[in-house]
C-alpha cells in the first residue's frame, strides 16, 4: 500500500485481466460473444472470486454494440445474466449508430 503526504492511501490500477471474443467469434448476438468469455473465465471462477475479495477488485463484461438502423438492440438471456452475476461481475455497452453512409 503507497501513502500519500497526508497519510491516505493511494490506490490505482494497476493492471487489467482482459479476455475478448474478438476474432473468435463470427456473430452479430451478443449472447453468443458473452458465452465465449463465460466459457474462457468460468473454470477459474473460484479463484477469480477469490482474488477480487482479497484485492477488492471489480470485474465486468463491457460489450461494444454498433446498431445498423437504431431500432432494436442486444438481447441476453437469464441463463448468461445468472452466469455473469455469479462471477460478481457487472454488464456494459458502448452504443453508436447508426451512421450516415454520406
């Protein structure tokens, strides 16, 4: 732990545990990216837990979404939600479109 001058603790990130669908996954669903990622983080579950108690971490699943027309949106299931919340984790996204082609 780093103190400042005044005796508070300074606390900064120090690093990210990144896994990604990029690449891996040829989808438009959501649901089908966020299951890969489950699949990769959920056999070290118990450890990940673990560490994120003992280190005060936070964990989440940020998403990237880039609707084509405006309507409609990602859509996730239960099932991938209770996963999520299992993992201590929260869900995010980035929304953007749709975009002139001018």
């Amino acid at each position: 732990m780093r103190c400042s001058s005044t005796g508070r603790e300074i606390r900064q990130r120090t690093g990210v545990w990144l896994v990604t669908s990029e690449g891996r996954v040829e989808s438009t669903s959501v649901e089908r990216h966020l299951t890969y990622v489950l699949e990769k983080v959920e056999p070290a579950k118990e450890e990940l837990l673990a560490v994120a108690r003992e280190q005060s971490l936070t964990a989440d699943f940020f998403c990237y979404w880039v609707s084509a027309t405006g309507h409609g949106g990602p859509e996730i299931g239960a099932d991938t939600l209770r996963r999520i919340s299992e993992l201590g984790a929260s869900l995010g996204f980035d929304q953007y479109g749709p975009w002139d082609d001018e």
